[in-house]
C-alpha cells in the first residue's frame, strides 16, 4: 500500500510538472507559496480584523486555528512521520524555490490555508470563494514547486478543516454558554 501510495504521489508530480509548467505560471505559484509562508497571508487578515470591534471575533478564531493547525502539523506529525520532501527522492528536477529544511507530511501551507479558509468563509460568507481560492492555488502551488507529495497536501487539507471547525466549536460554545449568539452578518448580539 505504500510503495502504490509513493508511485501514485510521483506520478502527479511528475504530470503537474509536464502539463502545467509555464513561464507565467512559474512566477504566480512561487508568489503565492510565498505569500502561503508559515500562514503570512492568513496572519495578516487575521490581524487586520482584530482592528475592528465588530470583526475581532473572527480574527481570534481564525488565529486559533492557524495555531492549532501549526501545534498539530509543524509540532507534532512532521517529526513523527519526519517524511523527505519529493525533491529528496527526485533530486534532478529543477526547482523554482529555495530547498524547505523541514519535512513534507503534513504540507503546513496547506493546513494553515484550509484551517483560515474554513473560519473566515464561516464568519464572513460573502467573501467565501476567495478564501477557498486563495486555499486552493496555496495548496496547489506546493505541489507545482514540488516541494510537497499529493498526498502531503491531502493531508493538510484534511488537518486545516479539522482544526479549522475545532476553534470554531470552541469559540461557538464559549459564547452560547454566555448567552451569546451571532447574527446572519457575523455580528454578535
């Protein structure tokens, strides 16, 4: 089951890399690996609704994901499973970014956006499908660097909406114990 998990994760790569190579493809997924980065983006939306009374709420939850998702991911199974990243076991591509020292399992770009994505689109509906794009392209330029396996990025996927609806559970039954609810814009009354 793991070597047809291994071949399966190469043989994407290696389709990503001869399909959807381009020029200006190239420069576009390194930006957003880069703006992906220890959760960069996802901390500074987070941050920027702390400003605001109304929104702060949703800044704290989404911070608590990305932490969960960090302590989870980074902390824990990385070193546990302590998986070498594609360009280990395929040392002749050539890569578009600097080489990642920490391991590959879970991709952390990926949990940190799909646990972000998942808060905000919660909290603020109408800006959903582009918290869900921006995810996604995040993710996906991870496996277009190679940097992460498909497998990799599954995983994250999967660990960023657990911790995603984690701090949203938390933060939800905090303020119903308190008397507390939201109201359909995201507001609490």
């Amino acid at each position: 089951m793991i070597t047809y998990l291994n071949n399966l994760d190469g043989s994407v790569l290696f389709f990503i890399q001869s399909h959807f190579q381009l020029p200006i493809l190239n420069e576009i997924m390194v930006l957003f690996t880069t703006i992906g980065e220890k959760g960069l983006v996802w901390i500074l939306i987070s941050l920027s609704l702390l400003i605001s009374k109304k929104t702060r709420f949703i800044g704290i939850v989404t911070l608590g994901a990305l932490v969960l998702g960090a302590i989870v991911g980074e902390g824990i199974l990385k070193h546990l499973i302590a998986r070498p990243r594609p360009f280990v076991d395929f040392p002749s591509v050539q890569l578009l970014v600097s080489k990642a020292t920490s391991t590959s399992f879970p991709s952390g770009h990926t949990t940190a956006s799909f646990a972000a994505a998942f808060v905000l689109s919660r909290y603020l509906k109408p800006y959903a499908p582009l918290f869900w794009t921006l995810a996604i392209v995040i993710a996906f330029s991870r496996l277009y660097l190679f940097m992460h396996f498909p497998s990799d990025v599954l995983a994250g996927v999967a660990l960023g909406l657990i911790c995603g609806k984690v701090a949203t559970l938390i933060y939800e039954q905090q303020f119903r114990d308190k008397g507390l609810t939201e109201n359909s814009s995201g507001e609490t009354n």
